[in-house]
C-alpha cells in the first residue's frame, strides 16, 4: 500500500504538485505500474523516475492526478555470447492516473490509456 502522507498535509496549497512529485519519485520504480507503459524496452530499470504533475483535481473524497512519468528501460536479450541485443537503458515515457484518498493518503496508481 502506498501512502502520500507529505502530500495530503499539503493538499490545496501552492506547494501540492512540488511535494507530489517528489514523494513518487522517492518511490521505488516496481511500486509504479511502469512496465504496462513500455514502447521500446522489455523491462523497466530500477533507476530513478522523473515525474511530471500534468493535472490536478478534486473528486469529492478523492484527489485525481494525471501524471507523465520519465523512465528507464532495457531491451533484454537471452545472455548468449552472441545475442546483438544492445545493453544500453532506453529511455520510456507513460502516463498515470493516481487516485489518492483525501482521508489516509493511500494512493493508487493506474497505467492511463
């Protein structure tokens, strides 16, 4: 379960899309359904994400937030000596909606299509 606890004490202030997106990317990347949201790659990288607050609003007892979120991939191979498959990260793009429960602050993440 993730909670967005810095986020909901600031919800409805100047600082709310700031504090967001930064406690999503202080998130660990498997916490996000980013491998849904794959284009090039095959599997999403543990690196970091770069999240991008693209709206905002308020649904009564939920918060919903539309997010773009900028992220690693990596096409992987089968290992042999002699796979060509390059090795180097990809970069992804997806976006996501999250809706975030004005109460506790549990979020939930789902791939926006």
């Amino acid at each position: 379960m993730i909670r967005l606890a810095e986020s909901l004490n600031v919800w409805a202030s100047p600082q709310f899309k700031a504090v967001l997106k930064r406690e999503i990317e202080a998130l660990p990347v498997d916490q996000l359904p980013l491998q849904q949201g794959l284009k090039v790659g095959s599997h999403v990288l543990d690196d970091k994400c770069s999240v991008l607050v693209l709206s905002v609003a308020d649904a009564g007892e939920l918060i919903r937030v539309r997010i773009g979120v900028l992220y690693n991939g990596i096409i992987a191979g089968c290992s042999c000596a002699d796979d060509p498959t390059p090795v180097e990260p990809v970069n992804e793009y997806c976006e996501l909606w999250l809706a975030f429960d004005k109460q506790t602050g549990v979020a939930i993440f789902t791939p926006a299509e």
